[in-house]
C-alpha cells in the first residue's frame, strides 16, 4: 500500500506492553499493522514500556528497550514495577517502582495527550493505562495473548472499550460484551526467510544434512531459561546423535549460560560440535528462516511461543514455567496438546534423560494432527483484524 492510499492517522494513539517478548512482539505487530494501514503525522504513535530488566539485573537494559529499539516509533520508558504475591525485599522494591512508574505515566501522558491507548499485557500497562484512563480520558483497549488470564490484564480489562482474544477459552474472564474473538497478533518476520547474517549461514548447512539429522530449535524465551540451558548441557552429547541443535540461550549476565554452553560446546568432537548453534538471540530478521526449516520446537509455553508454533504447524515439546498467574502457560501448552502438535514435560519431571527421551520418541512417532481445529484456532491475520475494530479516524 502506497503513501498514496493510506488512511491519515488522526488521532493521538499509545501502544504499551512488555516484560516478556510475548506481550512485546504483539505490540510490534500491532504497530507494524498501523503503519502499513495508516500514514502517521505529528510523531502521533508513541511506545511506552518498561525499563525494568531481569531480575538481579540493573534496570535500564529491559527486553523492551533492546527488541524495540529497532522499531521505527517515538518510545518512552516508565519505571516498571510489578506486585507479587511472595513478600521479599525485591517485592517492596517493586512495589516502589509500581508507583514511580504512576509518576512516570503521568509525566509522560500529560505531554502527549493520548486519545486512545492499546495494551499486550504486562505490568507495564497497569500505570499507563490507568493514568491514561481517569486522568486523560483515554479509550483503553486491551489484546489478552493467553489462556489464563493475570492480574494485570484483569485489572485494565476494567476500563477497556474492547477486549481483543488471543482463545475462546479467556472469554470468561471478560465482560462477553466487550469481547472479540481475534487471534495473536504474529510478526510478519515469521513468513519470510533471510540468509544473510552468520547464523543463517550456520542454519543453511544444517538443512544439507537435514534428513539424517533433524533439526530441533530450544528457546526458553527471548530471555532465555537458565532451567533449559542447563538440562540442554547435561542432554546436549545425546541429543546431537540424532539431531541438529538451535539454542538460544539469552544474555543473562547472573546465569551467563551462554558463556557456559559455548565453552561446553567447544570440549564436543567436530563432528558433534558443527551439528550445534548457540546463540543468545534469534533476531527477527533470522525467525522467519529458523521457524520454516525446523523440524521439532522445544521450549517454554509462552503465549506468543504457542501461537506461533500452532500457526506454523512446528511440532513442540513444551516446557511451561510453573510458577506464573492461573498456571497459564499449562493452559496454553494444552491448547497445542489437544490438537495432536505438542508434547509437554513439567519442569519438576525435567531432567536431561528424559528430554532424550522424549524427543527420540516424538521424532519417530506418527502425529494426528487436528488440522481443521488449528487452522481455526491460529488465524495469521489477528492484528488486521485488531486494528480494524478501532476507530482512529
């Protein structure tokens, strides 16, 4: 669509969310979507996440900041708190931050004056979206990615015009008047495949060898899961008889995990060693390439991870983290179990045997995959379809 055919953006709009790359990666398909419908004026599209990293980690590195840095859009950064239910020292810290981060709304949404205000979740958005509500009369509407629903997404669905759903199965959670049915919203990296950048390079050699060796892609995240990479270090000489291995590890300066499977990978014979990738990212120019040569996911259950995977018909042992809100990413890894797509292992059953186990045992077996309910269930066009159900004119 040319500048020629674009609709004017009229109205003053902010996207917020962050904390994990689920709720991030749907906001940059939502702009990417307002971008491609929409010409923009007056810098009128502003991001606002969070500055808050991992934890034991300073604040000022967030995911958001390194995924959306990238990202063509007017950005802002709150000081991102969360409230949690385990009392620590690191809980009254992030509840200080919570407040400042109300502070930091304010400062921020009095300048900008915003007409509407979209959120993909996360604790950033609590702050944003109620400042931006009470204060400035702010249209909120709200995109929830999951199953389950968290407290954050509770309490701005409270104030929202319209609910976008990622899976029926959230609709009880909602007001069902203000509920619409649209599906994730996908990066549009996914369906496009990019050979030029060393890991791509490395990926390419793989699919040579493909047939005697599958490829299998681990990811515990866009932040990596120190749980995985270390069960992946102790099963990584067991798996590489069978497969051809993708980490991606993360970046955590406490963990280091990617210092530690690299030097691990470097003690493997050569033969083993050039069957294996390490990476601490998998940007999202290369997705698109791993995602469309993979034969098998293995990783956490995240939102955007499940969505993704069913879209894209990957099969996928899950690994979902148990300690989240309404046991959430069970309830999405189940959505890809019942349609004959996932395997999953809980993380108190993990251990390096029985991940060779299971993916052996999954890479042999033939699937019955209900492809009428994926097809159905995983749309390719939820930001379309988002993006049309809100009036900007």
């Amino acid at each position: 669509m040319g500048k020629e055919d674009k609709q004017e953006l009229k109205k003053r709009v902010v996207i917020t969310g962050g904390g994990s790359g689920g709720h991030i990666s749907s906001a940059k398909a939502i702009i990417d979507e307002i971008n491609e419908k929409y010409q923009r004026t007056n810098d009128n599209l502003l991001y606002i996440g969070s500055d808050l990293g991992m934890e034991r980690e300073k604040a000022g590195a967030s995911l958001d900041m390194k995924v959306m840095k990238q990202v063509d859009i007017k950005q802002r950064y709150i000081r991102g708190g969360k409230l949690q239910r385990r009392f620590s020292f690191r809980s009254l810290f992030l509840l200080l931050r919570t407040f400042l981060g109300f502070i930091d709304s304010y400062h921020i949404l009095k300048r900008y004056r915003p007409e509407i205000i979209i959120s993909t979740g996360g604790f950033v958005t609590v702050p944003v979206c109620l400042v931006g509500k009470k204060i400035f009369k702010a249209k909120i509407y709200l995109h929830e990615q999951t199953a389950a629903v968290g407290l954050a997404n509770k309490i701005v669905g409270r104030y929202a015009e319209k609910i976008f759903l990622a899976y029926p199965l959230s609709e009880q959670y909602f007001p069902k008047e203000k509920t619409t049915l649209t599906g994730n919203p996908v990066r549009k990296e996914v369906f496009s495949e990019y050979w030029k950048s060393p890991l791509t390079e490395n990926l390419r050699k793989m699919i040579e060898q493909q047939e005697e060796y599958p490829i299998i892609y681990i990811s515990g995240g866009s932040l990596g899961s120190h749980v995985i990479n270390e069960t992946v270090k102790e099963a990584m000489v067991n798996l590489l008889q069978d497969f051809q291995l993708i980490l991606q590890t993360g970046d955590s300066k406490v963990t280091n995990d990617y210092e530690l499977l690299t030097h691990e990978k470097e003690k493997l014979e050569t033969d083993l060693r050039e069957r294996m990738i390490i990476t601490k990212y998998v940007s999202d120019i290369e997705i698109g390439s791993v995602f469309n040569n993979i034969d098998m996911f293995i990783g956490r259950a995240g939102a955007n991870t499940v969505y993704e995977m069913g879209l894209m018909g990957i099969p996928s042992i899950l690994i979902p983290i148990p300690w989240v809100t309404h046991n959430e990413q069970m309830k999405n890894a189940e959505i890809l179990r019942e349609i004959g797509l996932a395997r999953i292992i809980r993380e108190g059953e993990l251990t390096a045997e029985k991940l060779v186990m299971t993916a052996n045992l999954y890479a042999q077996e033939q699937r019955h995959i209900d492809e009428e309910k994926r097809k159905k269930l995983f749309v390719s066009n939820a930001s379309q379809r988002i993006v049309e159900n809100i009036n900007f004119s």
